[in-house]
C-alpha cells in the first residue's frame, strides 16, 4: 500500500472507531487502578491486551512483584530498527472503591471517571493508533507501544524499562492528556518527592509539660520554612501535602512526618532547591528536636532540544491536516517523558485527547477529541522521514 493509501485508510479507519473507543475506555476507567493496587492496574492491563489480541498485535510483559506489569505491544515479533514508541501509564491517583463510586459516564459531551483523561484515554488513543498501523502498515519505522504501571509515584520500577526502550528509540509520543486549550506539551517540570521526620520528647501534656518536646511543633515550624522556598527563584514550588504524628491528644508529640512535593524548571535549580530542604531540615527552632530527609521518587525535567522542535513542527502540520489548530505549552506537572527525553530521545508530550481537572472528581475528557488526536498522531507517523536520527 503506498504512502498515500495507508494514510487515507488509515484516517478513515479512526474516524469510525469512536464507539469503540468509548466502550474500552468504559472498561479501563471502572477497574480501579491507584499506583499500589498491582491486581487493579494490571487487570487494566488485560482489557488492553485483550484488544491487542483481537487486533493482530504482539504483546509481552515485565513482570513485577509491587508493582503492575509493564506491557510492550508490537506489530510483529522481531524488529531490529529503533521503532518509535507511544508511551503511557495505566495507574491512576485515586483510592480503592473510586470507580464504584463515580464510574465512566458521559454528559454535554464530556467524559468522566477516574484517570478518563490522565491518562487511560491516552491509552485508548494509543491501542487503536497501533491496531490502525497494523491493518494497514505505512510506518517509516517499527511502532511499539509501552502502557507502564507507576507513573503517579515517578515509576519505582518503569523508569529503568522506559529509559532502556527510549534509547533504542528514534522517538517517543506520549498520551498524557492534551491541554485544555488544545495544545500538547513540549516542556515539563522536573520534580522530586520527599519525606521527612522530626523526632521530639514525649510528655504528659498536663503532669509535666516541661519535659516534653513536640515533633509536631518543630514540624509545623520546618513546613513554614519550606513553603517559603516557592518562587525563591522562577518556577520553583514546594508544596508538603502529607503531614502525621503525634501519639495521643494529651502528649507531647514525640514524633511528626510529612512529605514534600519539590518541582524546577530548569536542572541547576534541583541541587540548590534540594541543598535548601536539607538545611531547613537539618536546623532546629524548637531545641532538643532532630529530623531527617529521605528522596522517595523523581522526575525529570522535559526540555526542548531542536530535534524535538522538528518532531513538533512535523505533528502541528499533521494535527493541521486533520483540522486541529494547536501549538506546544510548558507545564509545572511532571512525567514519564521526561524520562524518554533526558537520555536524548525526541519526545512530545500531552497528545492524548484533550482533558483537563487531572486528580480530582472534576477530571473530564473532551469526547469529541479522541478521533482527531488519534488521527493526528497517526498523519505524524506516517509522515515522518525513513531515515532520521
């Protein structure tokens, strides 16, 4: 088939695929898929390797024992050239029981749902722009596909499987959801998640005050000094989202936590940001208390390079055939792709259908951009050169 014939065939095919569509993000937005909930996140990871058996697609998976399974699809079994890679994550934020309670519903042409748009619409997206390239080919490259477990908590156990697959990639397209505006995402924000502990004195808060030392004070004083770090330098935000301790309402605190929520814009700010923390950390107001800070997970940043400016320009041109007018944004939210694009690999972000309100009950997907973000990312594929570096 030529070049021009997959590309019509192709475009035709997503444009009547839209039900089919709705009726697998319906299936993957009722299973509960919260990061540590291996069985709901990797039952996700049935429903779409169920379609990719139905579609003709290859499917393997790296198992892992806390985590969901990463799952790679390819057309055919063994393909020796860089491929270019969709990439997303089946996880979501949200806790057990969250599906029952407000399941997959449509309403005014929105669709609703726990992780609808960020990110299972994106993977619904990707499913059926693989299983298009596999009835009708046209690809200047092998095209893989990689649906991740653990993005929500910077991918403990995807990060070295994403960087492995993004080194041997010529590009790599990932689904997280479109801007409100329309727009895909061409920058991010790097970001680190911390813990931290303050350890105080317990004491009765009546019999003898005096000799107790409250974590809980010394904590409160250190979330202060920590919140004050935002804006410090431009796009710097610090936020502490998780706070505990305390043994009882009538004693001194012997112990707090809390867990700290750390996003940059550029690479040098990570070291002066992070050296910043651990001083507050590391000094006392209230006298007697220690504290201590640990680095639970990481992201990094996505900037542009000119070879992921060229793959923009070639994916507005191809949104462009299809009647999308968008452009690049950079955004203060973190993901997988800055993973791809720190070890050199062409990457663009944000192309799933558009969405917007991610982590809350107000999380929607645009119904009638699912077809056309499908189709662009198709037109781009298939437009892009045989040979490129």
């Amino acid at each position: 088939m030529t070049t021009l014939a997959s590309e019509a065939a192709i475009l035709a095919w997503l444009a009547a695929q839209k039900d089919a569509m709705l009726r697998l993000l319906q299936e993957a937005v009722n299973i509960d898929s919260g990061s540590y909930d291996k069985a709901g996140v990797d039952a996700v990871g049935e429903c779409f390797k169920r379609f990719f058996r139905e579609q003709g697609l290859i499917t393997t998976s790296e198992p892992h024992a806390t985590y969901g399974e990463a799952i790679h699809v390819r057309c055919v079994p063994a393909e020796a050239d860089r491929p270019i890679v969709l990439l997303g994550h089946r996880d979501t934020v949200f806790p057990p029981g969250e599906a029952q309670r407000r399941p997959f519903r449509i309403d005014d042409g929105r669709a609703y749902g726990p992780g609808v748009a960020d990110m299972k619409g994106g993977l619904v997206m990707n499913a059926f722009v693989l299983a298009a390239f596999k009835r009708f080919g046209g690809a200047p490259a092998p095209l893989a596909g990689l649906f991740t477990a653990d993005e929500e908590i910077a991918s403990p156990s995807s990060r070295p499987i994403i960087e492995r697959v993004a080194r041997g990639a010529r590009c790599v397209f990932n689904a997280e959801p479109g801007r409100a505006s329309g727009n895909i995402v061409t920058g991010r924000k790097g970001g680190l998640f911390l813990a931290f502990e303050v350890f105080g004195r317990a004491a009765h808060s009546g019999g003898n005050f005096e000799q107790g030392i409250s974590a809980i004070g010394e904590l409160a004083h250190k979330i202060l000094a920590m919140h004050a770090l935002t804006g410090c330098e431009p796009g710097i935000t610090v936020n502490v989202g998780l706070v505990k301790g305390g043994q009882s309402v009538n004693t001194t605190a012997p112990h707090a936590a809390g867990e700290i929520d750390l996003r940059y814009r550029e690479e040098r700010q990570r070291a002066s940001s992070l050296a910043a923390l651990q001083r507050i950390v590391d000094s006392a107001t209230i006298a007697g208390t220690t504290a201590r800070l640990q680095l639970r997970g990481e992201f990094l940043p996505v900037t542009s390079t000119p070879r992921s400016r060229q793959l923009f320009d070639r994916y507005r041109s191809a949104a462009a055939a299809v009647g999308l007018d968008l452009d690049g944004e950079f955004t203060g939210g973190c993901a997988d792709s800055g993973f791809t694009a720190a070890v050199g690999c062409p990457t663009l972000c944000g192309l799933g259908p558009v969405g917007a309100h991610a982590h809350t009950p107000q999380e929607y997907l645009d119904v009638a951009s699912l077809v056309p973000r499908a189709q662009a990312l198709a037109l781009c594929i298939l437009r892009l050169p045989p040979q490129s570096n």
